[in-house]
C-alpha cells in the first residue's frame, strides 16, 4: 500500500525526526527519544503534528439525527462550542472507531476520527445516511492538525491567540487568529492527559502555524514529539488506542466505555449492549501495573498464579513516570477489581501485577 504524507513531511525530516508507516501514514516516530519526550509533555510543553487524523463535516436538519443514530453518546446534549468523546458501534456489538463530535450549531457538526479508520468510518456512516441525507464533506485532505500539550502549553497559546482560548475548559473549542492565519478552531483535548490543545490548520498555512507555536514556545522548552511518546502518554491516562484496546471484536460495555454509551435514545446496537450492561459481560478491559520487573506488551497472557488463562494484554508499556510496567488487558470480570493480583507471561516468565485504578499518572489541569 502506498504510504500518504502529511503537509509538513519535509519538516519533520529536516528536524531528524524518525519516520515511520503508522495507519496509511509516513509519521514522526521520535525526533530525541521517546523518553526525552514524554518527560517534556508531562512537565513543560511538546508540539505533536497529528495530521493524519481524519475529519468529517455533517450539516443540515437531519445531521443531529443521524449522530444521534450512528454514536452511542447522545448528541443532544451538546451546545455550540462544545464536545463529545464517543463511539460508533457497527451493527454486530463491536466498535467500528471512537471519535470526537463538535458542535459547530444546531445543524452543524465536526467530527475527528482516527487516521487508520478514514475511509471505513466515512463508508459506515455514508451508509446509514441513506435514511437521513445530511450533507457529509470529508475535509480530512485538506486539514493539518497539531496538538500543544504539556503544562506550559497555556502560556504558549497565550502568546499567539486571543485570551480567552487560554481559559478554554476541557472539551470545548472556539476560533481564533495564530499570526496572520485567520479563523482557526482550538479545542482544549489531547491524548496525554498534560492538558492542553488541538489546533486545525489549513494544509496552505500549516507551516507557518507551525512554526509560530514552536517560536512562542522556545522559552517554555517546547519540543517536537513523535508518536513513540504519544503512545506511552495515553497510556499512562489509561486512553483507548483503537486497534489495540477497542476495535470492530469489542464492544463499549466491555472497554468500559458505559459512560459514553446513553441508552436514553436509539442508535446502532442498543438492544445488545443494553442487554450486556444487566446481565454483565464475559471480559472486562482493565488498566494493570507489574510488580515485578518487566515490560508487557500486547497479546502477552494474562494468567492467574497456577498458570489459568485468563486474558490478554491488549496495551503495555514501561511508565516513563512511574518507571514500572503498565498495561491494559481483557481479562474474566472475577479477576476485574481494582488490587487483584494477576499474572503476566513474559516470554515464558509469569510476572506478578494488580489490577490498577486509571489514570495511572495524575490528569494534568
């Protein structure tokens, strides 16, 4: 498969970065290290250029219903300016992706959908759209995105935008002017739980949003930061990766996504993943650190002490805050309680761990 780039390829390059095929894409691993990096997102500010994520615009008097459809979180309840963290279940009790919905007004909506997932996400919802005909634009080619976060994040965006996107509370957005690039939408989300924000760009003046940010942030210490240390952030927070964590296999009550999953309205799939909340689930996603010395990785078997199979790891990492290993893992809900003592099987070593409470790491503000 022919690998895309994203507008700012040559940059990244030209910076040392590591580029490697991730989802479709040719992506910045790592420009120092993973480490150096993640450590500069916890405690100072890095500029991560997301641009291979995918965004869709729905419009029109039908585009509450058909989200209100083809989401499992209920649409409704957003206002302009606000936004929702949700999922689409495909039909068959699995998630066909996980998503970020906007609210731009009352027949307007933004959504943000994983790279990997583009096409698959659009051709899904293009297809229940046939009952409703909102008007669906794929703006994904021509939107660069990049995420500022770290705890110094703040004070760079508060050199650049108009004041009030500094006081921005979680999960909403507004627009403003970076420099001499007009208009542009900056939500308060991320992936890293360092707080921060996301910034959409138009692919012509990507470069110069680019470099305006990393300017602002020379006396912050902002750096660069590649998908290596994007990773071990999520999951220090205990974030979802679709195709690692959630995927088309599993379902929202299982990944403990309950909370986005709001039975007051029909959507896709309700009837089955109202009947798994009462009657329980056969897996459970859990977050789980090692006591033992070790690394876990996914598809590493999860195991009581005598050896019985009881789940797989599905995410795994060595903390670079913690310095310990951490994971997530489906396992038999008997063994899901928070303290649990459970087994990891490294390369033939059974290791002791405890099921964890998530987020590992403290939420940044």
């Amino acid at each position: 498969m022919l690998l895309q780039r994203i507008p700012l390829h040559d940059k990244h390059v030209a910076l040392g970065a590591k580029v490697v095929p991730f989802a479709g894409f040719e992506m910045p691993v790592r420009y120092s290290s993973d480490i150096e990096e993640h450590n500069a997102v916890r405690n100072a500010v890095g500029l991560f250029d997301v641009s291979h994520m995918g965004e869709f615009l729905i419009e029109g008097p039908k585009a509450l219903d058909l989200l209100q459809w083809v989401t499992s979180n209920d649409v409704s309840k957003l206002t302009d300016g606000k936004i929702q963290y949700s999922c689409l279940p495909n039909g068959k009790g699995g998630i066909v992706d996980d998503l970020l919905v906007y609210r731009l007004g009352a027949e307007k909506y933004f959504l943000v959908v994983n790279a990997s997932n583009i096409q698959k996400d659009w051709d899904w919802i293009s297809i229940q759209n046939q009952k409703f005909n909102a008007k669906m634009t794929n703006l994904s080619e021509g939107l660069a995105l990049f995420a500022l976060q770290g705890p110094r994040a703040v004070d760079v965006i508060k050199k650049l935008a108009r004041k009030e996107i500094a006081d921005l509370e979680y999960y909403t957005f507004a627009t403003s002017d970076i420099g001499e690039v007009k208009d542009l939408m900056i939500s308060a989300t991320g992936y890293t739980g360092a707080g921060g924000f996301e910034i959409y760009v138009p692919n012509a003046s990507a470069a110069k949003v680019w470099d305006a940010l990393m300017d602002a942030g020379n006396e912050f210490g902002i750096q660069p930061i590649g998908l290596g240390a994007r990773d071990t952030l999520r999951l220090e927070m205990g974030y979802c990766l679709y195709g690692n964590d959630i995927d088309d296999q599993t379902s929202p009550i299982e990944a403990g996504l309950s909370w986005v999953t709001k039975f007051s309205k029909d959507f896709i799939d309700k009837a089955v993943l109202l009947a798994q909340k009462e009657k329980g689930v056969s897996r459970k996603l859990v977050a789980f650190e090692l006591i033992d010395r070790g690394i876990p990785r996914s598809h590493y078997v999860v195991c009581t002490a005598d050896g019985n199979k009881i789940g797989e790891v599905t995410s795994g990492t060595q903390s670079p805050t913690l310095s310990k290993g951490i994971g997530m893992a489906y396992i038999s809900p008997e063994y899901s309680q928070v303290g649990t003592e459970i087994y990891i099987d490294i390369r033939g070593k059974l290791l002791k761990a405890k099921v964890a409470k998530l987020p590992f790491v403290s939420k940044g503000v």
